[in-house]
C-alpha cells in the first residue's frame, strides 16, 4: 500500500524540519570592560549583576604581560601587550570576588561586587 502524505501533512513536516534547522540565538550576555595598564587593573572595583551569568572583556593596553587571575571564581587568562580576550561568568552569589595579576601582584589587585 503507497500513502502518501497530504499537502497539510507535508506543510507541517517542512516547517518543523525549518524549526530544527534554525539556529536559535542566544540571549545577549551582559558585558563589562576591565582594562590592564602599566601592572594595574582599571577599574580595581567593578560592579556586577548577582545571579546573573556575564561576559568580562579584558585587554592588555601594556607594556607587559598580565593575567587576570581570581582563586575564588577559579579563572584565569594570560594577556600578551596590546591582546584582548574574554571570559563567561556563571551566576554569582551576592559578594565581593578578588583577581590579581601574577605578573605585578603589587599593583594589579581588583575584585568583582556582586549586588
């Protein structure tokens, strides 16, 4: 016996299989800027939504290298001079976070608030 699929039955078929095909955008992350220079974040306190998942941009204006690195949230980025980068952030807890940077741990102290 040969069926064949009605012209409804065929429509749903073809926008289903459009459906699947279709990339689905991603909610846009909020983003914040964190700066290296001269051995020194700017700026040393920044401001972030809690329990909210975040995009932190990083570049490196120099002279040196740098590293973004935070214990605590457990993440780290080396930084050539003049390179930019990224990381994604999980949600956090309401609270203050520190970073540092390996390469002058004298000067490059920051934290990131929670609220």
């Amino acid at each position: 016996m040969n069926i064949k699929p009605s012209a409804a039955g065929a429509l749903v078929l073809a926008a289903g299989l459009w459906l699947a095909l279709t990339p689905v955008r991603a909610q846009e992350l909020p983003s914040f800027h964190l700066l290296i220079r001269d051995g020194r974040f700017v700026p040393t306190t920044l401001e972030v939504p809690a329990n909210t998942r975040f995009r932190l941009l990083i570049k490196n204006e120099g002279p040196g290298a740098e590293e973004f690195e935070s214990v605590t949230l457990r993440k780290e980025k080396v930084l050539a001079p003049g390179a930019s980068s990224f990381l994604i952030f999980q949600p956090l807890k309401p609270g203050t976070y520190k970073f540092f940077g390996d390469f002058h741990p004298d000067t490059a102290q920051g934290q990131l608030v929670a609220k």
